[in-house]
C-alpha cells in the first residue's frame, strides 16, 4: 500500500487573498485466497468430447496446467496442478485454491480560497474532487470476475458572509455537489452461467447512477442580550440519472445438462436508461439559544422540511398500482409496453402518473440543555436533548416502479445451447420464452409519510485530577415510518391453483379474465420500525507530560424488523406479521471497547534523558510510541430456508406444473426469505468452527442439525412460517492491536521531518468472519432415525470462508481490503512540514 500526500497554504494578496490545497493518494494491491469449485479434468474431457459447443463456457473456468487444448477448446486460464484438490461432495468437481487480488486507486484533493473584501464582507469558496477506482473479487467468484466501484464525488461551494452589525450576521451559500456512480461487473463472459456444482460465472453488466444537487443556504444569526437568534432555509434540487445494462443468464440444472449442453433455462433483463429522476427540498427553520444563566444554556427550535415528489423528466415513468390502476400505469414518453389487454374495472391511466403523494407534514422540534452546576465548581457538565429528524430516503429507492420498466424474459426449459444465446443481448427467436414481468416492483403511492426517528440522550462529564476526563452517556432513539419491503398481489389463503392450472390464485386475477399477467409484486412501504439505546462510558487524559490516552466501552442493542433506514430492507417472512421480525439489526454490536495511548519517550532536548543538544540529541529525541485496540462482539447471522426446489410431493396440485417450494407457504410469497423452525435445547452454535483448507473440510460454526422445516398437512402446505428468530446466531468476536512508531526531527527554524512504521494487527490475530452459506435447502420428508431432518446442506453451511472481517449481511459485493480484521500489514510513513 502506497499513501501520500500533502498541504499547503498562504497569501496570494497580502492581507486580502488566501489559498488552501491539500491532495491525498491511495494505492493499495492485496491478495486473498479463496477456494472455488470448478470441474475436473476428466470432466472436462468428457463435455467437450460429448459437446464441442461447450468450449466458450469451459474456457471461462480455470483448468489444470497439464490438460491443454481438448477436441480443439484450448484453456484461457491455467494453474499449476497443485493448486487442484479433488472435491469431497463432487467426483467432477475440482476444488482450486487461488489468489483473488484487489485493488484499490484513490485520489482526493481540496482548494479553498478566502477573499476579504473589506472590514465586514468575507467571500470565501472551495472545490473538492475523490476519484476513486476500486477492482475486486465479485464476491466468492474467481479471479478474472470483478466488481468495480468507479466513483469521483465533487463538491462545490461559494460563500457570501456579511456583519450588518456587531450583533447581526448574515452568511449565504451556493453549492453543487455531484457523484457519478459506476458500479460494473468485470467477467471473462458477456453472459452469465448458474450451474448446480460450480461457481458461477458472472457477465459484464453495469448499475450506473449519476446524482447531482444544487442548492442555496442563508443562515442569519442575530444575538440579543442573552439570547442568540438562528434562522435560515435551504433549496435543494435534485437530479438523478439511472440505468442498468443488459442482463443474460444461462441456467444448467445439473452436471449430465452440462455434459449434453442443455439450458434449463435463459432469463434475460434488457437495458434500461436513463430514467431522469427530479425532485426539490425546501427545508426553513429557527433556533433560539438563550443562557439563562452563567451556568446554564436552553436551546429551542424547530425545522420544517419538504421534500418534493420525485418525477421523471421525460414522462417515461413506470408506476404499479393494485389499488387505483390494478397493475402497471405508464407515462406518456415510457418505453414499456402495458398488458394487452389491460385490465377491466378499472380507471384510465393518466399521461404522466404521480410517483407518490406529497407530504408536507415534516416538522421537527429540537431541545437541549447544558447545564454546570457552580457547588460543582465547572468540573461537572449535564447535557440532554431531544430531537425529530426527517429523511428524504434514498433517491433511487422512490422509483421503484421505473426498475419494472425493462423487458424480462425467461424461456422453458430444455433448450439446446446455441452460440446465439452466449452473447449480451441473446438472439431468442425461434425458442418459447414468456415475459418475466412476475415480479414488477411497486411503491406505496396513497397517504405515504417520509421516515423519521426520535433521538434523546444525556451526558455527564466529569473532570478528574491528573488531567483526566470521566464521562457517562446514554443515547436512545427510534425510527418510524421506515421503509419495509414486502409482498403484494400473493397468493390467495390457503393456497389454490388457477384453472387453467398457470399459478395461484391472486388478488388481480378478478382483473384480468384472459389471464393475469402478474404475480407476486415487489413493494416498499413506509410501515418499517427501529429503535436503539447505548449506554458508555469513556475515560480520556488530555495530552499532559508526553502522555494522552482514551478509552470507551459502548454497550449498544439495536433492533428492527427488517427495515434499516433509507430503503435497504429485506421483507418478512410473513407480510401479516411484520412485528414477528422484529430482531437484532444486522449492525448490532451488543459490546465495543476502542483504546488508544500516545507516549513521547522521555528521551532528546527538553526531556528527562539524554537530554543534550548536537547530533546525540537529534538521534534520539523526537520519538513517540502510539497504539489502537479495538475489541467487539460479533453481529448477528440469519439462517434461511431454501425453497426454490420444485414441489416434491406428487398429492400437491403444484407437483405436476413444477412449481417451486415457496407455493406451499402459507401466502405463496416468492419474494421474500424464509426461516426455518427451532429444534428446542439443541445448541444452535458449534464449538472449533474452522474455516476449509485444501486438505480438511472445515468445521462449521452453525449447527445444522438445530433446524428443521415448519410442519406440513397431507399434501406437504406449510401450516404456518418458521419460528427461527432473526439473529440467531451471533459471528464471532474480533479483537486487533495497531502499533505506530514515529520520530520528527527539526531540520531548520521553519522545517521538520516526520518519519514512522505502522503495524496494523500487529499480533497477527485471525479473525474469522461469517460463514458463506446460511441458507439451508428444503427437502420435504426426510429423517435420521427419529428425528425430522428435512433440511439439507448445500454445500459448506455454516463454515466460515473467509478469514477477512466481512459483514455477508450488508450490500458490499467483495470484502474490505482496509481497516479492521485483516492479516498484519506493515506500513512506512515520512513526512515534511515547512
């Protein structure tokens, strides 16, 4: 890793002009090594010998150094043999072991400029840019796979600031903050292949959201007598470009499709782009500082914000509705193409449908109190406050219609590959493929409120003798109105068959008597909770006699339904029963404890020892001592439940049109994940869990046999969903130690040199992270002797994958490669300051 950097700054007018420039930058290459199944030798052989058309896919794997070309298919990637293991589970199945680099490129820099115009004016602005390149493994997927994160915020500021009087001040800002977002997959393919015994290859696709604000600031302070008046309002506008690319994904079901070259499937998402999204925010408040006396100040105030509905600029909005259009609704300039023929009983839709309703209720009250008790003697300070917080939410997550606006297909099954379906944009003709406009995604349109949470707290500060200082904090909050994700348009209770046997009956079918063209629909809602209480404890020595130190312990517990804030949400198992997910949010750290001392060793001029002057002083005066230790339990893991096998019971109506397992739930719900049932007093955790190696198979952390499936009836319907908590299973605890040493030597009266080594996990503590797989498949009617097991490992449940501090609960894509949880790594350091 590669860090530099550096500052400067001065006059460009005597007096009247001053400039500021500062750049930082990052280069950074790591390794990790992963494990991956791919097919053996022999394997190969025999697909390309049965099916030559196979060539492109099986060049996409990694292959032995010794095969060579096969039935003219020459490998594209190579490794030595010894990199090979045979797979435990899979006779055509190597296991290989190979370093997945990443890398990471960052350059930041900042330019502030101060003008005094004369006594009283002060115009001042800055411009700072971050291009950031980050190119790493797409998850657990082999080396050639990426996932790139091309990111180059800016920010750009201008500022006015004006004293009327000695007691008025009035400051104005113009600001433009922009953030193209690329987020694209980098494959050997230009399509995608899911096979059932190994790694996926990824193709090359793109998310790509370009969001720029405008927006004017005037705050005016005005202090009169005890009281310090605040008031001011913000514009905001905001745009935000969106789009996706193509999106092709080949299906082999098992090993013998491979070998005869057999699709099960293709689905197929086509571009969309670029919808235009538009929106403003007017955001007025006041605020009233008043000390009432020497020792204690209330403040009071209160905010209004409003955030605009968001609209697509070019008309081409998507929206879904079940109530008001009873399925989609399209803008005049959509490239959609609506269901023909639309539905019965229902009002016409208008050129240019509204996303959602607008709200205008945000108020936000806010109260604190400082107050230093004089019997305490300025030593002791209580603070506490209250406040109301309202958030736009996500931008991108307002147009959850528009990501309904793209032409998905998926074709039947047993279909004979063709090199017209291995490309970008597959040539489908010719082939049955119906619309995979199933799963359209909606937003809760009617009486919608923007999210919001109460945040409340009191700290008491202490000072102690010897520089020290003391302090207790409790912090509480709570969120309401959260957006929740969820099902609608489910299957009717109990589950039936259509007539015509194509699926459940649905609440839109009334709608749609030649067939409906839906089904289970993607919404988010504004019904999501949270709450969070955290009580701490630091204690902290100012920087006296060469020696600072902090310490803070945080016990925290923070809990939702599923619903996290802005709009990433997983949906419940059970739409009716939002309440029975509530859980540890996957953030939930129960216990934290950070320290960090400096030490300057006694030892140069003007210290203890050795204190002479000359080149003996230079040598050994200077140096400092300095260390981080973090310690926390781990967060919380979620065991799921696997239902996207066929029906298995041959009594089930559903058996026969080769539906998956997630019709026998209670609501049919195919959009959200399912937790299985507790088996009661059997230990849900394992002791000695051990990442797999090459040679030994691993030992998992989560014991699979504390699981099973929710009771059936006769024909295999579950009775109900499954009891397993969210949280079930806690990652285990992490700890790490930093340690920097550092010497700053004075070269002139105006010019020193600083020069360090920093040793990030100095120990080189292994800290495992989550395991891979936490789902189980279902597997109705099995046993072992007595006892239900109808849940079965997929392959590595449980077993830890990676030995990286990796959260496989949040979006992240590939594992950090900085900050905590990694392997030692050793850092120089040098710096001059003039």
């Amino acid at each position: 890793m590669g860090q530099y950097g550096m500052t400067v700054g001065g006059p460009i007018v005597k007096d009247k002009t001053f400039f500021f420039f500062s750049y930082e930058g990052l280069r950074q290459l790591q390794s990790t090594t992963q494990q991956f199944q791919v097919p053996a030798a022999a394997f190969q052989q025999q697909v390309l010998n049965t099916s030559p058309v196979m060539c492109t896919i099986l060049q996409a794997f990694p292959w032995r150094a010794s095969t060579g070309a096969v039935n003219g298919c020459a490998p594209h990637f190579t490794y030595p043999d010894a990199a090979f293991q045979p797979s435990q589970s899979n006779p055509d199945a190597d296991q290989l072991t190979a370093a997945t680099p990443t890398t990471v490129h960052e350059d930041t820099w900042l330019l502030r400029i101060d003008h005094t115009i004369n006594a009283n004016t002060l115009l001042y602005g800055h411009a700072q840019r971050d291009i950031s390149l980050v190119n790493a493994p797409n998850g657990s997927s082999l080396p050639a796979d990426k996932l790139q994160t091309i990111n180059h915020p800016a920010n750009y500021m201008l500022a006015l600031q004006h004293t009327f009087k000695p007691n008025l001040l009035n400051e104005a800002k113009v600001y433009v903050n922009r953030s193209p977002f690329h987020n694209p997959q980098a494959s050997a393919l230009p399509f995608s292949v899911v096979t059932n015994s190994f790694v996926t290859l990824n193709d090359n696709t793109a998310d790509i959201e370009v969001g720029t604000t405008y927006g004017v600031i005037d705050n005016l302070t005005w202090t009169h007598g005890r009281h310090t008046f605040k008031t001011g309002m913000e514009i905001r506008r905001v745009r935000l470009n969106q789009g996706q690319t193509a999106d092709n994904v080949l299906n082999f079901s098992d090993d013998n499709s491979l070998v005869t070259a057999t699709l099960d499937n293709i689905t197929y998402n086509a571009p969309w782009c670029c919808h235009r999204l538009r929106r403003t925010f007017y955001m007025p408040y006041a605020q009233d500082e008043w000390k009432v006396t020497p020792t204690l100040t209330l403040t009071a105030g209160l905010r209004w914000e409003y955030y605009g509905v968001a609209h697509e600029a070019t008309n081409r909005t998507t929206v879904f509705d079940l109530n008001q259009f009873h399925g989609v609704c399209l803008g005049s300039g959509s490239f959609n193409v609506p269901p023909i023929p639309g539905p019965i009983d229902t009002p016409p839709c208008p050129k240019n449908p509204s996303l959602y309703n607008p709200n205008y209720r945000n108020f936000d009250p806010r109260l604190a109190v400082a107050w230093a008790p004089s019997t305490m003697k300025g030593k002791t300070v209580f603070r506490a406050g209250y406040g109301i917080y309202h958030g736009a939410a996500q931008n991108d997550d307002l147009n959850a219609g528009l990501e309904s606006d793209t032409f998905r297909v998926k074709t039947t099954s047993g279909i004979a590959l063709s090199p017209a379906f291995e490309q970008t944009t597959p040539d489908l003709s010719g082939i049955s493929a119906t619309l995979a406009g199933s799963h359209p995604r909606a937003l809760q349109r009617q009486n919608r409120r923007d999210l919001y949470s109460e945040t409340w707290g009191l700290t008491i500060d202490q000072e102690i003798p010897a520089n020290f200082l003391f302090s207790m904090q409790y912090l509480g909050s709570r969120g309401l109105r959260l957006f929740s994700r969820g099902g609608v348009d489910l299957c009717s209770t109990p589950v039936t068959l259509r007539s015509d046997g194509s699926d459940c009956v649905r609440p839109l079918d009334q709608y749609y008597p030649g067939g409906n063209p839906f089904g289970s629909v993607d919404i988010k809602r504004d019904i999501g909770s949270s709450s969070y209480n955290a009580l701490g404890a630091s204690l902290e020595r100012r920087f006296s006699k060469g020696v600072s130190f902090q310490s803070r312990y945080t016990w925290s517990h923070s809990i939702n339904d599923g619903s996290v804030g802005g709009g990433e949400s997983s949906g419940p198992e059970n739409v009716n029963c939002l309440s029975c997910d509530k859980g540890p949010s996957i953030f939930d750290i129960r216990h934290n404890v950070t320290v960090n001392a400096v030490y300057e060793l006694p030892f140069g001029p003007g210290k203890d020892f050795l204190n002479g002057g000359g080149a003996l002083g230079k040598i050994v005066g200077g140096w400092s001592l300095s260390s981080i230790g973090l310690w926390h339990t781990g967060h919380p893991l979620t065991v799921l439940m696997d239902l996207s096998s066929p029906v298995a019971n041959p009594n089930n109506p559903f058996a026969a049109g080769g539906f998956a397992s997630t019709y026998l739930l209670p609501d049919g719900n195919d959009q959200t994940n399912q937790r299985p049932d507790l088996n009661p007093g059997v230990p849900v955790t394992l002791s000695n869990p051990r990442p797999c190696t090459p040679n030994t198979p691993g030992m998992p952390l989560i014991n699979i046999a504390a699981f099973q499936a929710p009771p059936v009836d006769a024909n295999g319907n579950f009775l109900r969903f499954g009891n397993a908590p969210n949280g079930v299973v806690r990652a285990l605890n992490s700890w790490q130690i930093d340690l920097a040493l550092s010497k700053e030597t004075k070269l002139t009266e105006r010019a020193s040199m600083e020069l360090g080594i920093q040793a990030f996990n100095i120990f080189n503590h292994v800290q495992l992270a989550d395991p891979g797989v936490l789902s189980l498949v279902y597997t109705p009617g099995a046993t072992v002797g007595n006892v239900v097991a109808n849940l079965a490992d997929p392959g590595n449940f449980g077993i830890i994958s990676t030995t990286n501090n990796f959260n496989s609960n949040n979006d992240n894509k590939a594992s950090p490669n900085t900050g905590t949880g990694l392997p030692r790594q050793l850092q120089f350091m040098a710096r001059i300051r003039f």
